[in-house]
C-alpha cells in the first residue's frame, strides 16, 4: 500500500514533537482515531506521566489518555529516534518572545535537527506553532532538504497552525475548523488527507505563508480589539460612565459590532505574542505594523492601570500601598483554567511588591506559581479569611468564586473583570471596578429646553 492508502486506513504512525496545552491533545485525538501516535517530548517529567497514563493537561480526558496509553495506541518518549518508524510528524513546540519582542524558533530548531537525522522518504512534516509568516519555507524545508529529499515528492511540508483555546468546552481540537497550507500542491493535499482523518473540518489555502498569517490574523484581531475596549474602559472610569453598560448596549446592534471585553492585562501564549511576531517579519521589510504595537502598549499597560486602582482605593480608606495587605483572587491568565502563562495576575503581583505591598494569591486551580526567579503558593482560602486583608483584588474570574461572600467579607473589592455585578445598578460602596468612573464625578445632566 502506498502512504495514501495506509493514511487512510489509519496504518501509519503519527509523531508529535512537544506535549503541552497544544500537541497532547492532538496526540490524543489521532490517537482516538485509530492511529498509533508516538508522543516525543525533551520534557523527562511529561513522558514518564503519560507513560504511567497520568493526565496534566485540563483540556484531555483522564480516563481517555489512560485508555489509550494502556491499549498501546498512544506512547511517549524523549528519543528522536522513533522518528525511524514514523510517517507523519507534527511539530507543537513553543515559540515564545525574546526581551527585545523579537520571535524565539530555537525550539522549532532544535526539534528540526532532530527531526532531519531521522527523516526518511515518505513523511509528512506538519508545523503547528506559530510563527512569522515565510518560516515554512525560509526556516524548515532548508533544513529538512539537507537530508537531501526532495519537497513533494519524499517528504510533505505544511504549515497548519494550531487553534487551541484552553478551557473552551464547546471547541476543542476535533470540531474547530482547521487550516493548513502545503509548500507544494500535493503537499497541501497529503496534509489535508492526514488531517481529515482527525479534524471534522479541513480549510486548504494556497500556501504555507497564507497559513501562517491566517493565525496571527486572528490573534492580531482580538489583540487590537481589546486593546481598543481597554482604552474605551479608562475614557469611561474619566467620564463617569460603567463600560460594562455600553458594552452590553451596543451589542443589541444586531450587525457592525462584535463585543469584547477589558481586562487587567493579556494573558496566555497566543494573543500577547501572536501578534509581535508579524510586526517584527514586516519590520524586515521596512513596514511599521502600527495598530500592532498601539494595542501592545495599552494592554501591556493595563496591569499598572489596575495598581494605580489598587491604590485609589486604599486611598479612600486612609491606607497606604505600602504595607498593604493585599489578596489576588486568581492567577491563571482566564477563568476556569489552570494556565498562568503571561498571566497579568504575575505582573500585578510584581507591581504591588515593588510599592511595598504585602501580596498572597488564591487561585484553586493553581496550587503555586514560579516567576521571576520566586515561588508562591495559593493560600489555604476561607471568607472569614478576607476581612484580614486591606483589599481584595479580582484578577481572574473563576466560576467557583463567591462573589457575593467576598463582597460582604472583604474590606476593599478591586474587581477587573466585571464579577460583582453586571451593568447597570449601584456598586456596593466597598467595590472598585475597572470601566466604571471611580475618579471624575460626571457632571450633572442639564436638559435642554428647545
């Protein structure tokens, strides 16, 4: 049988090179599928968990990886040379920023390394991780032609970005449409008849570049977008107004506007990095990615925004920031997951410290924390315990919290996420929210007798 033939069939082997929020899932669904999936991972600790069928990641089924593990459809493994007996790969390896912003692919180098020492005849290369558009062909298929195979004919190079949005229980994997674009035609059309197979819907475009920005399209787009709603918030607290109202308001429009919501700060790793990634590819073609690098300054802002919040309200109770005490309820970077990555919660911790405060967290889906070279553990949580705190800060709204309870217990409420109450009404007196007009006292309403 030809590699068509046993795709279809499902007699091949599927590798995915890096096991976390992205690639465990997508081992698991070829898995599900029938597929023997050969998970490869530098990470020991990740390996020798799947390998003992223990789950750490919130959006795969427990009972599902331990099924699969224990039939022998799925395996993991810090060898690369399981690549030996493999015909699809699928690189999900992370692609984060450098301190200057500039895009970091030593991990998508590393993994092609590895990847080119075993490559053989007959392979689909798939790379999910998002990155620059052009690294496809620039970056990867170089690298992959020093075997000396020749692209669309021994191997199939494609570009299928992933779209993963940790704790959505409606999309996952399996039934979010899934584009991918090939270095060549027939690459595009070997991918898409592996992907078939896993993914309900498959979206071809023309190209591996096409591909690549379709994915920071979308990120870019909710970055600018809540960089506007962000900047709307703050126009809002100046005059008077509750955002969370107009917001509401303005979605009864039933077409030309789309709803998004302001926060303390961007978090996770797709949309604060996503979209620098393009500003710094068109930055090497001499064009300035400007609603890029606004909407990066005004949400990167937003942490300090809450600070100064913070501090507006121990104002209001004669206290100083310094030595403070000070309790964030929650630390992931959204609610109802376990994820802190670029969670703003970490800077806002970081900011009060620096201004003296004495800062602890409760998140109950994050036990403990390392940043910044420290470790921090989540508080042994109660109510009664609130009231020993100057002020309450909520950083993320988990569906768990009481909000009523750490209403009424807690002496001070900074609420960024609109979890106290929805719009319209009066906020309770000891309650400070992001987008409501705590500072300006909106001037009277004059009418107007024509």
């Amino acid at each position: 049988m030809n590699l068509e033939q046993r795709i279809q069939q499902h007699d091949i082997t599927v590798g995915v090179v890096g096991l976390g929020y992205v690639g465990l899932p997508l081992a698991v669904d070829f898995a599900s599928s029938g597929f023997r999936v050969a998970g490869i991972d530098i990470d020991e600790t990740k390996v020798r968990k799947i390998t003992a069928g223990q789950n750490y990641i919130q959006d795969v089924s427990d009972s599902t990886l331990k099924d699969l593990v224990e039939t022998g459809k799925l395996t993991a493994t810090t060898d690369f040379r399981v690549i030996e007996e493999i015909e699809a790969v699928s690189i999900c390896v992370p692609t984060p920023l450098n301190k200057l912003k500039d895009p970091d692919v030593s991990f998508i180098l590393k993994a092609l390394d590895e990847i080119t020492r075993y490559l053989h005849p007959g392979m689909i290369i798939t790379l999910e991780s998002t990155t620059y558009p052009g690294t496809t062909k620039e970056l990867v298929l170089p690298k992959l032609e020093e075997s000396g195979l020749t692209v669309g004919e021994d191997f199939y190079l494609v570009f299928s970005p992933e779209r993963v949005d940790p704790g959505n229980r409606t999309y996952h994997t399996k039934n979010t449409p899934k584009v991918l674009g090939g270095t060549t035609r027939e690459c595009t059309r070997m991918g898409a008849l592996l992907y078939e197979e896993v993914i309900d819907t498959i979206v071809p475009v023309s190209s591996t570049e096409a591909a690549e920005l379709v994915k920071l399209l979308e990120n870019t787009f909710r970055s600018i977008n809540i960089g506007l709603v962000n900047e709307m918030a703050i126009m809002a607290e100046k005059l008077g107004v509750d955002i969370w109202e107009v917001i509401e308001a303005a979605d009864t429009k039933p077409f030309g506007f789309m709803k998004f919501y302001p926060g303390p700060g961007l978090g996770g790793h797709c949309i604060p990095i996503d979209p620098h990634y393009l500003a710094w590819k068109m930055k090497t073609l001499d064009y300035k990615a400007r609603f890029i690098e606004l909407a990066g300054e005004i949400n990167t802002e937003m942490p300090y925004h809450v600070v100064h919040l913070t501090m507006e309200g121990l104002n209001r109770h004669r206290k100083s920031v310094n030595g403070a005490r000070i309790l964030l309820l929650g630390a992931a970077y959204k609610k109802d997951i376990n994820d802190v990555r670029e969670s703003p919660a970490l800077d806002i911790i970081n900011l009060l410290r620096q201004k003296g405060a004495e800062v602890e967290y409760y998140d109950p889906y994050i036990p403990r924390i390392k940043f910044d070279g420290q470790e921090m553990q989540s508080i042994e949580y109660s109510d009664d315990l609130l009231s020993a705190y100057d002020c309450t800060v909520i950083a993320t709204d988990h569906s768990t919290f009481d909000y009523d309870a750490i209403v009424e217990y807690s002496q001070l409420v900074i609420d960024t996420r609109n979890a106290v109450r929805k719009s319209g009404g009066t906020l309770p007196s000891n309650v400070i929210k992001l987008g409501t007009g705590y500072l300006e006292t909106p001037q009277e309403t004059v009418k107007l007798e024509v």
